[in-house]
C-alpha cells in the first residue's frame, strides 16, 4: 500500500426493496486504531446513526476498543468463526453489543460459535450450493449476500441484505418499459434548460407536465429542511425558494427515484448517490472550487446513466450541453475528474492492490480518501431516506 494509513472501501447494504440496510466497511490491511479513527474522528458512528456496519475483518486483531459495538455487525471468515478456541472470545464480544456474522459456509461437521447469527456467502444466482439453505434457515440472520449481479434472487435463498456492484441495465430497466422512460426524458430536458440558465417560467412549464414531477418538488422544498413559515403559491415560487443549484442536484437524484414499482427505490440510486457524493468530496479534498465541485458531484451522479438508460452515455448526456471536464470525464475518464471517477468506480469491483494503484495515480492519498467516503455516506444515506 502507498500509505501508512490503510486502504478503506465502504459500501451501501440494501435490502430486498433497495433502500439501504447496512454499510459495509472493509480496510487493507485491518488496522484496529485506523479503522476506529474512521469511526470516531473521521465520524462514521455518527455518519451511521441508526444504520450498521458490517465491518469485515480477518481476525480480532483488528477489533478496537473504542468501537461502538452497538453499531457493528463484524463479519469474519467461517473457519475463525468455527474454532473452538475462538468461542469464548467471540462471545465476549457480543456481550459487549457487537453482532457477529460468519462469512462463508461452515466446513462439512462443522457449526460456527452460538454467538453468530448471520452468513455472508456469494450470491449463488440460481444454483443453491449443497447446505446452504440448511443454514440460512438455521440462523436468524440478516443474512448478506455478496457480489449480486443477477436480475434477482430466485428466492429460496432468504437473504435480508444485498451487497455488491451491479452493472447490467436489464436489471434496472431500460426506456420504454412501464411507463418509466417518458419520465426520465423529461427530467433530462428539466436538467438542460437548468444548465443552459433557462428562463425560469419555462422550467415551470416543464415541470407541469408531470404531476408526480410537480408533487416531488412541492414536497420537497416543504420539507423540514426548509423550515418554511409561508405557504407555496407556486411552481416558480418553489423553483426560487429551491434555488437553481439545489434544483439541478434534486432533478438529478430523480433520474435514479423513479422505478417500474412506485413503492420499491431504484436499484441504481444508492450507488448513483455515493458516488456522486464521493467524487465531490475527492474534488474538494483536491483543492476544486465549488463550482468544481459542482461539476465533479454532476459527473458521479450521471456515471450510471448508461446502465439506467440501457444506452451509451455519450447520446444521453449530447443534448445536456455538459463542461468539457465532465463530458471528457463520463464518455473517455479523462482528465483530473476522470481520474476521481475511475477511483470512485474502482472501490466497488476492484480489488485493494488495483484500487491503490488507481489512487496513487490520481494523487488521493488513503486518509482523504478514507474521509471523503465518510463524507460521501452521509450525503447519500440522507437522500436515501428522503427518496
């Protein structure tokens, strides 16, 4: 690694419906006092609030003191987790509030300590290895599912939690299916009169046009963050109460809200809402104006916009009139935005020593990195619960 302060990677845990669950947090290598620095001065246990943590560690070596135990679920490898030797202390820790999970199926004749109550295993697609459902009903659970890249659990398997990137857009639903698509078109044509400065009672008009478009504004700029005392006369009041920026942000979150079943999230937007976050915050931590900043929020937000439009990104984004550094950065991951982009993406299917070497490239040392996804986090679990 290229720096004395380890390798972190956190992940959104959703669960059946695709609303978050869980983060996962994973460090290489598994240093203790790194990984409670992310946890309390980095602020991840208060970033988490009512959330777990599904901390994945080798051993208990890695096991501070200081860690709210309330708030982790510590996932160790099976084997660990079915010594004998490691019984007592695994049970120590779960008297003190840690929740234990075993990743991996126990050997034949084998049975994980009485303090574990969860499984990690490898999302098996349609094929159920030999013993697994025997366990996944033996435990309670939440159980977690690792690397999903299929349209979806046969359902035999009874995992609660979901983790892993999914790129295939036939999941998520592609442009004409469901009535979904004329949505998203005219949300696309909100986000280029917002670009192109459009005057704001055209951006009114638009907005008109679809009532569950004009509802979700209405709600929003009502919302508590607001803390409004006078009451909305209008779409174009709402639209300067809002502000453009906030506005763009919001028509951009909505691209990924909209789903075939109106009471199940988007598959894509807690990994949209991450990433977006987390290439503005690399951006910050690099030194980028806002209006840098901006732009490198806009590019990590439009980077799945291919998988949700089963499309290539260079005709979805043509009609947005994007600055070049975005454009360059979504359609050939140039420049220094491309570069934070390729992070951003690297942290979810690669592994540590390609992650590192992509960071190194970037000038992202392993502490800002460590503190922007912090940061990232608490932006998108936020939206995740207003979406």
């Amino acid at each position: 690694m290229s720096s004395s302060f380890p390798l972190v990677t956190l992940q959104p845990v959703t669960d059946a419906r695709n609303a978050w669950a869980a983060l996962m947090l994973e460090a290489t290598p598994a240093d203790g006092a790194a990984i409670a620095r992310v946890f309390g001065e980095f602020g991840l246990a208060a970033t988490l609030d009512t959330l777990p943590c599904v901390l994945t560690l080798p051993d208990l070596a890695g096991v501070d003191a200081s860690l709210p135990a309330a708030q982790i679920v510590l996932r160790l490898p099976a084997a660990f987790c079915c010594d004998a030797a490691n019984a007592e202390p695994l049970h120590a820790l779960r008297a003190k509030g840690f929740r234990l999970m075993a990743t991996g199926l126990p050997a034949p004749g084998q049975a994980p300590a009485a303090d574990v109550d969860a499984l990690a295993l490898g999302c098996p697609g349609t094929t159920m290895p030999i013993g697994m459902g025997a366990w996944l009903a033996r435990l309670p659970g939440p159980h977690l599912a690792l690397g999903v890249a299929t349209a979806g659990c046969p359902g035999r398997c009874h995992f609660q939690w979901l983790a892993g990137h999914v790129p295939d857009a036939a999941r998520h639903g592609a442009p004409g299916k469901g009535g979904d698509a004329p949505n998203r078109l005219l949300l696309l044509e909100l986000l280029s009169q917002v670009a192109n400065d459009a005057d704001s009672h055209d951006i009114e008009a638009t907005i008109k046009r679809d009532p569950q478009l004009s509802y979700h504004l209405l709600k929003l700029v009502n919302s508590v963050a607001f803390a409004l005392t006078t009451k909305i006369a209008s779409f174009s009041q709402a639209i300067t109460l809002l502000g453009r920026r906030q506005l763009q942000r919001w028509l951009q979150l909505l691209l990924y809200a909209r789903s075939h079943d109106g009471d199940q999230a988007n598959a894509l937007l807690p990994r949209a809402a991450l990433r977006a976050g987390l290439t503005e915050a690399l951006c910050k931590a690099q030194g980028g104006t806002h209006e840098a900043q901006d732009r490198a929020f806009m590019a990590g937000m439009f980077s799945l916009l291919d998988a949700l439009f089963g499309m290539p990104i260079a005709e979805i984004v043509q009609p947005l009139n994007l600055a070049d550094d975005v454009l360059a950065a979504l359609t050939q991951r140039a420049g220094a935005l491309g570069a934070q982009l390729r992070a951003v993406e690297a942290s979810e299917n690669a592994t540590a020593a390609e992650l590192d070497a992509i960071l190194a490239a970037a000038g992202i040392g392993h502490e800002d990195w460590a503190r922007s996804l912090v940061s990232a986090c608490r932006w998108a679990i936020q939206v995740s619960r207003e979406a």
